[in-house]
C-alpha cells in the first residue's frame, strides 16, 4: 500500500521534473531569439548604410544596452510625414500602432487619428511630451521635416528615439527609426530579451508602417487637389 510521503515524494520530483523540463525550453527560447531573430528585429527594413549611419541624439544615451535601427520607404515627400511625427502622444494624435492593443494596456485611451490635427503641429526643444499614459518623453532636437528626437529619462532607465527623414526623390523618402536604451543590468533584463523585446518590435514595426499609410494618403490627397479645377475638392 502506498504512504502518503511515498505519494507526495512521487508528486515533488515530478513538478520538479516538468519545472525543469519549462525552464530549459525557456532558456532556449530566449537562446534562440537572441540568436536568430533579434539580429533581424534590430534591423528591420534599415540598409547596412543606415544601421552603421550616425543619427542625431546617439549621445543621449551612453552605453546602450539596446541598440534599433528600423525603417520604411515612404511613398510620399517629409512633408507628408512630418506633421504625424509632431503630433504623436497621449491625448495627442496617438502612436499609429495596433490602437487595440495601446487601449488594452492602457498607453492610449483612443484611437490614433487619422487626419492632421492643427492644434499639436507646434513643437520645439524642450518640450515635454505625453508620448503614452503615465509616460512623457521630452523634445531634445527637432530639425523640420528632418529629425525629431525625444527621450525617456526615469524609474533607472534611460531612452532615445530618433525620427529621421531622408529624401530619396521629390516623392519618396526614407523614414528611419534609431532607437537607444539602457534599463539597468539586472535579471530583468534577461527576461525583457524575451517578452518585451518581440512585442517593442511587433508594436514599432506597426507604427512605422502607420506612419506611412497615413503620410502617403495625405499626399494622395494633396495630388488630387492639385489635378481638379479650381474650386472642386478631392474625394476624401
């Protein structure tokens, strides 16, 4: 007849056994994210040039634990993307990302606009930026129509965000995204490797692809009213 020890001793090795079994699969995971993935995350749509390009605020943050160079081809001049950069934030014109999932975590509290608000095209350095809830980044250079960095400094971390805007023709132009963080190097930081490092990029990858939806429909709409007669709006 089996004890109770015998059976409670049988019970402890086995969730011992199957602990053991997760955390080895998810120190592979990580393992092979860091591996595989992450140098492609880090990179995403950005040419060599551009990843090994100075941008400006690269000296905001000193030793980067985190270093992302991202980027998109936008079919429309710095002109159309610009006044979407002024107005991102909190309350503002939002972030362009997956808005469900910003209300879900509470980082908006609406969705991103799709039209160019007027009242959040002023910006200058030294603003202060409600970028999501709780969180204000501030305005440390702003070069019209050609970068707009803002800094996160708090809670042990610190982070830059360059937005820069190059010219390829008098149509096109490259939006590039330099992102610099350091978060303290505690164990923590293992596990933002896992989780939080995926979703900073699922999340950004949307917006810079929402920066450019919204930029180049602007332009599509500005063609259109330069093609009609005097006097007749485009189509929205």
């Amino acid at each position: 007849m089996r004890t109770s020890g015998e059976s409670g001793g049988r019970w402890l090795r086995r969730a011992v056994r199957y602990g053991t079994y997760v955390a080895l699969g998810g120190a592979a995971g990580v393992a092979a994210y860091r591996r595989w993935l992450r140098p492609m995350h880090q990179r995403w749509g950005a040419s060599d040039a551009e990843v090994a390009a100075r941008m400006p605020g690269d000296d905001l943050v000193r030793d980067p634990m985190e270093v992302t160079t991202r980027a998109v081809t936008v079919d429309a001049g710095p002109e159309h993307i610009w006044p979407w950069l002024l107005q991102m934030g909190y309350r503002r014109g939002g972030l362009y990302s997956y808005d469900w999932i910003d209300r879900l975590i509470g980082a908006l509290d609406r969705d991103s606009a799709a039209e160019v608000l007027p009242q959040f095209q002023e910006l200058k350095k030294g603003d202060v930026v409600p970028y999501a809830a709780g969180t204000e980044m501030t305005v440390e250079e702003l070069v019209p129509q050609r970068a707009l960095v803002l800094a996160y400094r708090g809670e042990g971390a610190e982070v830059s965000q360059c937005f820069g805007l190059s010219p390829i023709d008098g149509s096109h132009t490259r939006l590039v995204l330099r992102v610099r963080a350091r978060l303290g190097r505690t164990a923590a930081s293992f596990a933002n490797a896992a989780v939080i490092e995926p979703a900073e990029f699922f999340m950004v990858r949307r917006q810079l692809l929402g920066i450019q939806e919204r930029a180049e429909a602007l332009a599509r709409r500005g063609r259109a009213e330069r093609a009609l007669p005097v006097g007749i709006p485009a189509p929205s």
